[in-house]
C-alpha cells in the first residue's frame, strides 16, 4: 500500500499540481450534495483535462484499490456522487469542449465535463435550427451525468428519456482502456450509440459511474423551431388527468407536458396545472397546434372539468425558460434551501394514486410538499416527482423530510414504478425486488468490467 | 348577508330592454328578451344565464342604474352555472385570497392602487407621478375582487369586499387613486350597489392624468397622432370616465379615431371570452376589433386595462399599430419615454 502522499504526488504528475486537492476545505465540499444523503469526504479531488488523464488516474487507482467516483456538477440529489468509501473525486468540469457538430446528421460530440448549459448556448449562437433535451436542471447540470442518470429534458415527451437521445460514447473502463462505443467504433460518424451493432451504451447509461468514465458522448439534436409558446391547462379532478396527457399525446403536436400540482402558492390549490408546449416555424403552425390542443380536450372543457388560464408574456416567461426557474424557487419555499425528491419512473395511470399519496404522506410528516410530472414519450410512461424542501438548518425537518421520501419510495415501488437515479438505500430497495437473474447479470457485467470494485462503491452494490 | 340593491319595477317599467337587446353577443328581439329577462329577475333558468360572456356591458346599457349584469352574476351562482371551468374559477378564488400580507407603500391620505397588477411597477414613473412615489397598495390585501363577476362568485366580493375597505380605512386613505377599471368600478359602482360603505373617496386614474397634465400644460407637446381607444370590460362599471379619455386626447393632441368598436359598442379584450367560451369566439372578437383597429386608421392603440394590454398589444403590434398604455402615452407628450413594452422576447427556443 502506497502512502497517501505517493498519491497525492502521482495524481499531480498526471495532471499538475493546480488541479489536485487534498485540502480541507476541497473534501467538505466534495463530500455532499444538495440532497438528504449523509456526507462522505474523498481523499482526494482531480480535475483530468483529457481522455489520456483519465486513463492514468483510473489505472493508478485500479493498481492500489483506490475507490474512484467521476462527478459532473453534483446535481442529483440522491447522492451520487458522495464518495462514500472516500478515495479519489474525478471532477470532469475541465472537459468541457464542444467538439463536433454534424448538422446533417444532427448530432453533437462533446466531451465528459460540457454543461448543459455551455451546449445551450453554444447551439443558439452557431446553430439555432438545433436543439438538444435541456433538463430541467441548473445550467452547470453536465450533459453527461444527465444521460447516464437517464434524465428527462424538454424533448422527453417527444423523444424519450436523455438517455436515449445519446448517439455515441467514448468510456474509460475501470481497468483503464479506452473503449468506444456505437457506430463511432467502427465509424468516424457518431449517429447511433448501438444499432445496427449490439448495444452496449446499456453497460455505462444507468450505472452512475459504477462501469467506467464516460469522457466523450454523442447526443442527437433535433429540429429547433423558431416559436414556442406554452398552454396551461387546469383541472381539479385528479381522475382525469392520466386521460387529458393520452389526449395531448394522441396530438402528436405537443412538444413537451408537464405537470404543476402544490398547495402553495395559493393559486396552486386545488388544482393540477398541465403546461402543454407547442413549436411552430409560424403563426399558422402554432395557431393550428394550439387548436388541435384544445380540441383534444373540448368536451372536458364543455362541463367545465379543464380549463386554459390565459397567460401573459411576462407570466410565460419563466414557463418558457429552459432550464425552468420553478425548480428553483420551490426549492427554497421553506428557506434554507433544502429539496429533495423521489422520481419514480411510472405508467401515467398511477398519478392520481402517486397524488393522494404525496398529501398523505406530507400531512403525516408535517413537510412542504409540490410535484412536477413529466411526460416521457409518447404516454409510455411519466417521471413523478415527489419532491419535500426543508430548511438544511433544521434537523428534525430533514428527518422528517427523509422518512416522507423514503416512505413514497416504497410506496412507488409497491406500485409498479421503477426508482428514478435512486439513492443507495432505494438503489437497495429495487435490487430486493429485482428478478435474481437480472440481478446476477448486472453483477455478472459489474465484476467483468470492475473486477477490484473502484468505480463508485456504495452505488449498485450487489451481495 | 348583503344583497343587490335591485329594484324590479324599473325593469318591469323598461321599455327598451337594453341589457339584452343591446348585447354583442346574445342577439335577441325586443319580445325575447324581455321575457328572458323576466325569468332572470324573477330567479327563474334562462339560456342567458349559460351564454353570458361576463363582458360587463349591460351594465351601462341598463338607463336605470339597475345593476343588471350584478343581478346576472346573483343568479349564475343561485344557479350553479359556471361562465368558466371549475379549475379556472377555483384558481382565481384561491390566487387572490387574503392571506394577511400587507403590501404597502408611502403610506397617505392620497394614495394610488395597483390592483393586482405588477404593470403598474413598470408604468408609474415620471413627473406625472412625482409627489405620488411610492404611496401605492398592492395585492389580497387590498385588492377589488370585481374579477369574481367573470366568475359567478358575488359571494367571494360579498364575503371579502368589506375588509378589504377596512384595510384601506385602517390606513387613513381618504383619496384612493385606482389604476385598474375594476377598483375603480368597485368602489364606485358595486360596493354601493351591494350597500357597502365606501370610506375614502375613489378616483379614477384617468381623472388624476388628466389634472396632472392641466398643470403642466406648458410641458405639453402635442403628439398629433392618431389613435385607437381599448376599452376594457371594467370600464362598464364607470362609463362617465370615459369623457376623460377625450379630455386627455384632446389635451395632448391624441386624435380619437372612429370606429364601429368604441364607446358603448366597445369590444373587450376577449381573453375572458377564451376562458369561458373557448377560442373560436375570442379568435373572432379580437380579430373584428383590430381589424376595425387598422379599417380606422389608427397609429396607436391606446390601453387603458394592463390584462387588455397582454391580450392584444402584440396582436395590434403585428397589424404595424404601436401598442401604448394610457400612463405611457401622456408621459410621452411631456418628453418622457414609453415604459410598458412588449416583450422583446416572449418566446424562448
């Protein structure tokens, strides 16, 4: 066993002393995440500008068993990237170049570290006809962390989850090889992350970093309209719900749906708000959308069960912007900045069931609770967010907070739902429940790719 | 409880029947309506009740004062008719709820209401407001609750009106300068006709621009345009005020331009219309007002309701007409700049 100093001082021949921190105050803030998961510090943070770097710093920690965790901006709540064996942080934000764009083949290759909202702002300035997923994350949210948790952007009603928009990766593996995965592996083309060849972007997408270090990704593009406006619709019959987002998704017209539902602010109250997006090239284009949303649910307006709330432009605004700022604001509704949700992956049948649960549950632990649903393609499924904030200065809040979460985990999980980038103690609870095959398999492919266990431990940990 | 100050014999002494002969959007003969308004006075069903769009005028057709379109609201509750979905009407009683947060200002005995509506930051600057900056009530608190006449809910203005005049008492207010019609037409019109005490005297917005502009009359260059006139739904309940519109046109050499849709056949916003009818009416409504907009001639649009204003300026503004608040519009004939502009960027790819 080498002695940490050794460490400290290869890591700095790997990427120079400015770039490798061991420090105090570096570990504390490493050590957590804006979410409810108890902290854990690293031994040491690095911030690898190349794919050459990554492979170094990975090989070094497979030779001394040294637990390894590549993070993004650190967003996911759940805990993802608490190092929770402690060992090396790997800090992707260096690699953050935007390397190709094919406009014909809509398609961009960027590399582990790119933000989100560096590619937003990239696209409009060089190519506004294109557009990727934005989640609904902050700006700094990297487009990488956000595939392999299969998030859900803008296009996830259209298009799927994040997840499956990637055209294309470039991974190093646990034992140090680089491995390039999709048509980009026998191609100078990234179009497709798997077909016609096996698919095996399923071996990183999903894994949290457990498999490898994705350090290039391909993400499909798609067609950037020049207008885009939103319809809020309301109704108060929680029923009718799961049959208005078929309806919007029948249109085949709608870009994106969402659903609002919080008992604060008081408009909130008593009633589901569904923000129905349309795009058009042209007023004609998005005056025939918008029509087409209204006549797909004309006769729940006609007995006045769904109505459309006229909008301003200054009361779209923050609805239109992407990333939604609402995410934001309701983090903070019980200040101290505290917010944690669950997202099960779900049928859409389920939402009035998952919303009578969010009342009962926040009732019975006294939280401040809200909810954004997602549509995820075409009505296969919904992304519910059961989501508490709680003042980070109030133990007992958080307590509280925790246990209302984990009781809706369980809860969704009993429902058929499927965890959304779980924490390690949900991660638990769908392994329990998981067909042993399937769980020997993933065990089977994490011990090939991993076989000293570095990436990531504590993250689908399988006995 | 308090109840309309109605008075049936007027309406059984009317001849003209004007609340629904009158009506843009209801089109019946003299025989009709009177007997439809018969069942409505007398608290029977009639078809008018559903097709209602709440767009307020009858209540300046009526010659008696008789309060016909409150009378009409009295009964779509009795009734149980919903002039808009449930949803709508259930956010609307809920956003606007008292909640015990006092927005105020300067606090004076003369003091300007912004409704509800945040425009009014972005519109009250300048000279024509400079001894006024900051004595403003905003929010629940103090806000009209006229918008539950769209609603059928006299219930929620009966229930929260009169503390909403205590709040305004409780402030020694004796001068309330309303910046919305529909303070303004509470105040004036539907506390009294619901025996509400009024404790301060109400003035319309349009009165104290007009005062304003008097007294600076050296500073006043003359626009010399030509400009159409939005009225709005709340403006109903006070048609006197809008002599002023002239008197301020006239001041600042605004020419009002003729029109089919003006004075008493005015067409609203129609955004309400929307929310209760759905689009294919609103659609119509608004295009038939801008349309007669352009057929007029008219260089500006002038609006007087901020809700008027996120309906249609930029619907006016794609006709190649300059949208224009009626605060703005006097401030620019005093060399100040229009401050209430479109969104340069009301939708974000």
């Amino acid at each position: 066993m080498v002695t940490t100093n050794a460490i400290y001082e290869s890591l700095t021949k790997i990427v120079g002393k400015d770039y490798v921190s061991a420090s105090k105050e570096e570990r504390y803030f490493y050590a957590r995440d804006g979410g409810l998961m108890p902290p854990h510090e690293p031994d040491f943070v690095v911030l690898p500008r190349t794919t050459e770097e990554v492979q170094q710093i990975v090989r070094l920690a497979n030779r001394e068993r040294i637990p390894i965790v590549p993070a993004g901006a650190g967003l996911a709540l759940t805990g993802l990237v608490i190092p929770q064996r402690g060992g090396i942080v790997v800090d992707m934000k260096r690699m953050d170049s935007i390397l190709e764009v094919n406009e014909r083949a809509r398609y961009v290759i960027v590399e582990g570290g790119t933000t989100q909202g560096a590619l937003k702002s990239y696209l409009q300035k060089h190519y506004p006809h294109l557009r990727h997923s934005i989640p609904d994350a902050p700006p700094s949210a990297t487009v990488v962390a956000n595939a392999v948790i299969h998030g859900q952007g803008r296009l996830a009603h259209q298009h799927g989850f994040n997840s499956d928009m990637v055209s294309g990766l470039e991974v190093v593996l646990p034992t140090g090889e680089v491995c390039r995965i999709g048509s980009c592996s026998v191609s100078p083309y990234w179009f497709s992350k798997g077909p016609p060849l096996p698919d095996l972007s399923g071996l990183f997408l999903g894994w949290f970093g457990t498999t490898g270090i994705i350090t290039k990704l391909g993400l499909k593009l798609y067609p950037c309209k020049k207008m885009r406006d939103v319809m809020v619709l309301l109704t108060d019959k929680v029923e009718l719900v799961p049959d208005i987002l078929l309806r919007l998704s029948h249109t085949e017209m709608v870009e994106d749906v969402v659903i609002s539902a919080q008992p604060l602010p008081l408009r909130f109250r008593g009633t589901f708000w569904i923000m129905t997006y349309v795009t058009g090239d042209s007023d004609e284009e998005l005056e025939f959308k918008r029509k087409m949303v209204w006549n797909a649910v004309w006769d729940y307006f006609q007995s006045r069960d769904v109505g459309f709330i006229s909008t301003s432009p200054e009361g779209k605004a923050p609805l239109l912007s992407m990333p939604s700022k609402d995410t934001t604001r309701f983090a903070d509704v019980a200040k101290g900045g505290g917010f944690q949700y669950a997202g099960p992956i779900t049928p859409i049948e389920k939402f009035p069931a998952f919303i009578r649960k969010l009342e009962e549950v926040a009732a019975k632990y006294n939280v401040f609770y809200g909810s954004t649903t997602r549509l995820i393609g075409s009505g296969h499924c919904m992304m519910f967010s059961f989501s508490f904030s709680f003042n980070r200065a109030n133990p007992d809040e958080m307590a509280r907070a925790k246990k209302a979460l984990d009781e809706c985990s369980k809860f969704a999980l009993e429902e058929g739902a499927v965890l959304w980038k779980p924490d390690r103690d949900e991660q638990k609870m769908m392994m329990e429940r998981m067909d042993p095959n399937t769980l020997e398999l993933m065990k089977k492919i994490k011990q090939l790719l991993d076989p000293n266990g570095i990436m990531n431990p504590g993250n689908w940990e399988m006995k | 409880m308090l109840e309309l100050q109605f008075n049936k014999t007027k309406c059984s002494n009317c001849e003209g029947i004007f609340c629904l002969t009158r009506c843009q959007y209801i089109h019946l003969d003299k025989a009709t309506a009177k007997s439809e308004w018969q069942k409505i006075v007398n608290g029977k069903d009639s078809f008018v009740l559903q097709a209602c769009t709440t767009c307020y005028a009858c209540e300046e057709y009526c010659p008696f004062d008789n309060h016909p379109f409150y009378l009409i609201v009295e009964r779509q509750e009795e009734k149980g008719v919903l002039p808009a979905p449930r949803p709508i009407i259930t956010m609307w009683v809920n956003q606007c709820q008292p909640v015990g947060r006092f927005t105020v200002g300067r606090v004076g005995p003369k003091m300007l209401s912004y409704c509800f509506l945040p425009h009014f930051n972005t519109l009250v600057k300048g000279k024509l407001f400079e001894d006024m900056f900051g004595a403003v009530v905003f929010g629940q608190e103090f806000f009209c609750n006229a918008v539950y006449l769209h609603y059928a809910r006299t219930s929620v203005i009966k229930e929260r009106l009169p503390q909403i005049m205590e709040n305004i008492r409780k402030l020694g207010v004796r001068e309330l300068v309303c910046l919305h019609d529909e303070c303004y037409g509470t105040f004036s019109s539907l506390a009294p006709a619901y025996g509400i005490e009024v404790p301060f005297k109400p003035v319309h917005y349009f009165e104290y621009l007009y005062n304003k502009l008097r007294g600076m009359e050296k500073s006043i260059v003359k626009l010399n345009v030509r400009a159409a006139y939005q009225r709005n739904c709340s403006s109903r309940l006070a048609p006197e005020t809008d002599r002023f519109v002239d008197d301020i046109f006239n001041l600042i050499g605004v020419e009002r331009v003729k029109r089919e849709y003006d004075r008493g056949n005015a067409l609203c916003c129609a955004e309400i219309i929307r929310m209760g009818k759905g689009p294919a009416l609103a659609d119509d409504v608004q295009k038939r007002n801008i349309d007669d907009i352009v057929k007029a001639g008219a260089e500006y649009c002038v609006f007087n309701c901020p809700a008027c204003w996120d309906a249609l300026a930029d619907k006016v503004a794609r006709k190649g007409i300059k949208p224009i608040h009626m605060i703005d519009l006097c401030k620019l004939a005093i060399g100040e700049t229009q401050s209430l502009k479109l969104p340069e960027l009301a939708v974000e790819v």
